[in-house]
DNA sequence: TAATTACGATACGTTTCGTTTCGAAATGAG
DNA sequence: CTCATTTCGAAACGAAACGTATCGTAATTA
C-alpha cells in the first residue's frame, strides 16, 4: 500500500470546483465555443497552471463541468411500467431540453474518442440515465407485467436516441408530449405478443 | 430583373471545387477537429481570402464539403412494410457507419443552429433521409396492411434517431442486427392495436 | 523551523483565427 | 488594343487562445 502521508500543500479542492462551477456557467451562458481555459481562470479565478494540471484542454474541463451539472435523471415512485417509464422520459426531457443539451453534444462532438475522460463522460452522461430506464424495464418483467425484453439496449436506443436526435437535428421540439409518445411507444413494444 | 453581364473577374468555381474537395480529404483522413480553414487552404492551394469570401467559418466549409456527398438514403423494390422498412435501415446504418457518417453527426452537432448553411444541411442529412421512411408507412397503410399512423413523426424519431446517436454516444456498435432490430419494433408500433 | 508541494499571477513563444493588403490574372466595356 | 473592374493566391497582420515556465506565497508535514 501507498499510505504515505503527501509532504506538501494539499491539492484545493475549492479550486477544482469554483473552476468546474466557472466553467458550467459558462457553458450554459455562452456555449462551448467561449469555453476556455482563459475564460474559465479568469471567470473562477483559478490560475491558468491549476487548470492545466487538473485537466488536459478545456474540451475535458468542459465534460468534468458537465458530468457535476447534468442531473441524475431518475424518476421514482410511479405504479406501473408505463406510468414509470413516462416519468423517467418526462425528467430526460426536461433535463436536455435546454441549452445543456445542445452544450453536451457540441462537447460530445469535439471530444477525442480515446480519452479517458470522455470514456466517463459517456458513462455518466450517457449509460448512466439509461440505467434507471433498464431498471424500471427489468423490474416490470420480474413483476410478470411484460414478457423478458429480447433486446433492451436496442429498446433504450429508440427511447433515448430520438431525444439527442432532435437536439442534433431540430427538426421538431423537445417537449412533454414527445416524452409521453415516446414511453407509450416503447410500452407498445414491451409488451407485444411475440411470435 | 438584374441580368446585367458582371465587369471583372469572375468567381472561379475551380478554386471552390478544390477548396471542397481538400475539406473533404481532411475530414476523412483527420476528422473534423483538424479541419482548419488554414489546413484548407494549406493543402487545396486556394487562398484563405477566397475561402473567406465563399464560407464564414470552418464548419460551413465542412457541411459544403460534405453535403455533396450524403447518401440519400433510398431503399426500394421491397414488398411488404417489414421488409421495405427493414431494408431501408440497413441501407441507413451501412451509410452512417462510415467515417464520412461520423464526420456528418460532428458536424451536425458542431453547426450554429442558426446558420442558413446549417439549415440546408439538416435538409439534406435529416429531412430527405426521413421522407423515405414516411413513404414506406404511409404507403402500407393505404394498403391496409396497417391501419392509419397516428404520429409519424414520433415513429420516424424511434427509428433514426438511435443511429445518430449511437454514432454521438458510441456505446453500442452500428450494424445490421441492429437496423433489423429498429425495423422490427417500428413495425410493432405501428401495427400494436390502438386502445 | 525547514522542507515540500500546490497555489495564483504573470510572462512567454506558438498557433489559429479572421482581416487586410498586394501585385497578377481574367474578363467586359470602349 | 487598352482600360476599368473584379477575383485570384500570397503574405503579413493584430487579436485571441494555446500550453509552458517562472515567480513569490500559502499550506502542510517532518
């Protein structure tokens, strides 16, 4: 073990998070694009050198400032697959809804796929809000109310997907009636008789 | 009507064909993170001042350079919604799990909402992709192979939607299992009886 | 108290941006 | 043909952000 006591002045903790609180500030208030290492030191008062020494480049800091401000979408206490399932889509929705959603894919898309940071990105951001819809999926089939799903990641794909596909595409509004069309829908597929 | 002959030089369309053609060549061997206006110039041999002068900024350069080459996505011959369904998401999945697909959704996701570019190119990424699908469906219910759609748009989202973001999330592999797989829960949406 | 380590501030050289300037090339008007 | 006009590629520019390095100071352990 490595239990050693470190010598010197300890790493600030308070500077990590006014830096992460700088940045979610201004991701939310002047997008990605203005995010900078320059901007977030000057906005938090964190020097340019603690910044670099805690994150590689400011696409990292932006996902590190994201993964603290995205909500835990986890909705609970609903009776019933479909009520729960409508629930937890009504909460996605209105989490990415905002600016936040278009922020995260724009960071999404400038991220270097290899990097371990956007590995927990994903696992944060992505995988973990479909964990609460596998949850309530999985829970519903031990209740005897749906046959076991064959596929629930496919299944999650067209719940989750068609939201980030309509903040990438714009085509047609994020709003509380496609959340409940998309929970009936996937309800329907749920619970079809299989061949 | 202004059909007055132009004085001087004209534009040379050659110097925007090599300017596309070196921003295509970019994004495809380095990704659009690379895609510079500089790098552009640097390696088509058009000057940054005519590249200015024909895009605003590097990621209009980059839909340009990509818009041409957006596969439309157009299966036919298909008998029967399933199959005619299911054949138009293969051919979805097999354009989009390219690198030029993924070059498309970084775009898309980097692209100013705004822009005019950038309402051009969802046309032509999204919209054109989606009236196939819209075909498809309307075309077997007035055969009665499925009764009337309620809201198309929504099922058109569960469908495509999970290809992009697989791409933006790439959590799960694009491939043929799973285009099947999202044909054959649209299907089950769209044929389900209606309470 | 001394040694050690992180801090904020600041300066530095580099890169990329988007603009501007320049002479050369290409066209229409006279 | 000659001139005016317009675009061209090349190059230089200031501004902004990058990532690194240095400095004196603050915080902690030995």
């Amino acid at each position: 073990m490595n239990d050693a006591k470190p010598r010197g002045r300890p790493p600030s903790t308070a500077a990590r998070e006014k830096a992460l609180a700088a940045a979610h500030a201004i991701l939310m208030e002047e997008g990605f694009g203005r995010l900078t290492v320059e901007a977030v030191a000057a906005r938090s008062g964190v020097g340019k050198a603690t910044l670099y020494r805690n994150w590689t480049n400011a696409c990292e800091l932006a996902m590190a400032a994201l993964i603290d401000g995205v909500p835990l979408v986890q909705a609970g206490g609903e009776t019933g697959l479909k009520a729960a399932l409508t629930a937890q889509m009504q909460a996605l929705v209105k989490a990415f809804a905002t600016t936040r959603g278009r922020q995260i894919a724009m960071t999404l898309a400038a991220a270097d796929p290899e990097s371990e940071m956007t590995r927990a990105f994903r696992n944060r951001v992505i995988l973990s809000s479909r964990e609460a819809g596998r949850n309530l999926i999985l829970e519903a089939a031990r209740r005897g109310e749906i046959p076991p799903p064959l596929d629930i990641d496919t299944l999650l794909d067209m719940a989750y997907g068609p939201v980030f596909y309509r903040i990438l595409a714009g085509h047609q509004p994020l709003n509380a009636a496609f959340a409940e069309r998309l929970a009936e829908n996937a309800v329907t597929i749920l619970t079809a008789p299989r061949p």
